[in-house]
C-alpha cells in the first residue's frame, strides 16, 4: 500500500499520508517508523521539540529504504527563530536524525510577539540554497502571517501545516493557502482521537466497512491535504494508510464538511509564544 503523491509548489513531490510522532519517545517513535515503513509509509513527521529525532532516524536507516525513499519533516522549535541558534538548531536535528538533510523543515510556530519569523523564514530559505533542506514551510500560520513572508520574501511556502479535522477546520487559513498555492498538511487530523466518536463519522464507516479513521484520512485525501495521522499501535499504522484506498461519495464529503464547530483542540497561534508555554 503507498499513499498518493502530491506535487508542492516549489517541485517537490510528497507523500498524501505521514506518519505523526508527536508525544512518542525514542523508542516508541523507532517502533512506529518500522511498523509504517514496513506498511508502505514513506513519510514521517517529526520536530525538534517531539525530541525522538534519533529514534525515527534510527528507524529509518535501519529499513535500508533509499534515502530519497523516505520523506522526512522536522521542524524549528520557537526558541531557535533567531540569527544565532537557527543554524546550531537545524544541524542538531540532522545530527540526531543522522541524515545529511531534512526534506522539509517548518517553522513551528510563528510567534508573532516574538517577532522574529521573518528573519527564521529568510534562513528558512538560505538553509535550502545549501542543500541543508529540499523544501521549506511553515506551520500554524495564519493569513497574516502567510501575507507577510511572501510580501517580505516573494517566496510563499510549499507547506502550512496546521490543526485542521473534521470538526475544526480553520477556512480562513485553507482559504489564504488555495490563493498562495500553499499546500495544507492537516495535524491532528483524527482530532487526537476525539473525532473518531462523532456519530456522523461511525454511521459513514460502517456503511463503507471502514474504520472512522479511514473515513477521516479518505476525506482529507479528497480535498487535496496531506494528512499525518498518529499511532503507535502497528494495525493501525496499517489501517490508517490503507485510507488511500477508500472511495468517498461527494456528499459523504459534503456531510463531513459540515461538521465543522470552529472549536480547536490546540493553541491559536495568534497567541502561542515562548512565554506562553
Ligand atoms: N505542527 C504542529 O504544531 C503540530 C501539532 C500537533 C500535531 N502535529 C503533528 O500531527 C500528528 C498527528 O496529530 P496528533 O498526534 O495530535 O493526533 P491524531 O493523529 O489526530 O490522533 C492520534 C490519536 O489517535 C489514535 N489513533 C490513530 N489511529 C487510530 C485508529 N485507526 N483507530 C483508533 N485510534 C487511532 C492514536 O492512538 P495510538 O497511538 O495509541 O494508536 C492517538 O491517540 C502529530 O503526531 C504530529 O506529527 C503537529
């Protein structure tokens, strides 16, 4: 089973389905990378701050997968925005991984109080002319924040990773990225397990034989976004890619978009700072 792929806007081609590894140790995270990549998965989500950059490295050189096999995101914490620990930042996370380069490196949070992301998104770009990273973004920003970077760069990002399920789906942001040409990458996209109870979504995977799961992931498939979906339990590591598989009917779609609450589960970005934490 392998997951669709997806052309970004800078050329880069990336797996529909990651894995997530948020909240997952080492060890745990070196689990859950063999189970997925044994599964078919080729992309694997990871950050700086998760602190198992080793174990999903470890993971991956030991499947002997090619390198140019397996998609590989980490991210920069908020502490590491500025001129001086954004280097030392991303080559620690190389050095843990144990990979030469990441294919794509996000700004975690855009911390607009802090105000340093606009210096972060320029070294975002000179770690890429170096061949330090394939391709760059950013994560939980939002349109304004997405305005100015390309108004200050003209380089928009191929990705904005940010909270996006079922039951919270952020338009203004999915709005901004469609006009920019920005790809989403849902995280929590099961809503950390909550959304897999909602009625509406039991009742269309049963009629489909399908997992609410599968249901969820086939419907950010369906509109275009790379969904990163997080386990440790190897069925359903399994189960989650064979999502790629499920065919929904439209107005499935259409009653799934209608459960949107506007309720996050997350941070509003507008206000996560490192003071904040
Ligand atoms: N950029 C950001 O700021 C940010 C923030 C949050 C998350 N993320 C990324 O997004 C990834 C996913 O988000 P998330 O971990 O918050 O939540 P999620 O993927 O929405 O949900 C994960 C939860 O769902 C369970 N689960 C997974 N598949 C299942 C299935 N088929 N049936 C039943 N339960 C299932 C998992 O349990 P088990 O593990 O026990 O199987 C886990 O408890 C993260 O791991 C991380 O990589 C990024």
């Amino acid at each position: 089973m392998q997951a669709p792929l997806k052309t970004l806007n800078d050329g880069v081609v990336i797996p529909q389905i990651g894995l997530g590894t948020w909240k997952l140790t080492d060890d745990e995270a070196a689990a859950a990378v063999e189970s997925a990549l044994k599964a078919g998965y080729r992309h694997i989500d990871t950050a700086a701050i998760y602190k198992n950059e080793k174990g999903v490295g470890q993971a991956i050189r030991a499947s002997g997968l090619p390198r140019d096999q397996v998609f590989v995101t980490t991210k920069q914490w908020l502490t590491d925005q500025g001129r001086k620990q954004a280097r030392p930042a991303l080559e620690a996370s190389l050095d843990k991984l144990g990979l030469d380069h990441v294919d794509l490196y996000l700004i975690h949070w855009p911390c607009p109080r802090q105000g340093l992301f606009l210096e972060a998104w320029q070294q975002l770009i000179d770690f890429r002319s170096e061949g330090l990273v394939r391709s760059i973004g950013v994560s939980n920003f939002l349109p304004d924040h997405l305005d100015a970077i390309v108004d200050e760069t003209g380089i928009a990002p191929a990705v904005n990773q940010v909270e996006l399920h079922p039951t919270f789906v952020p338009e203004d942001v999915v709005a901004k990225c469609a006009e920019l040409d920005v790809a989403i990458e849902s995280w929590s996209p099961l809503g950390m397990s909550q959304d897999l109870n909602n009625p509406v979504i039991v009742e269309i995977a049963a009629r489909l034989d399908a997992t609410p799961a599968q249901v969820i992931i086939a419907w950010h498939l369906r509109h275009g976004h790379v969904a990163l979906p997080k386990s440790k339990t190897p069925e359903r590591i399994a189960s989650n890619l064979a999502a790629a598989e499920l065919q929904l009917r439209p107005e499935d779609v259409a009653t799934l978009d209608r459960l949107n609450t506007g309720h996050r589960l997350g941070p509003d970005p507008a206000k996560l700072e490192p003071d904040t934490l």
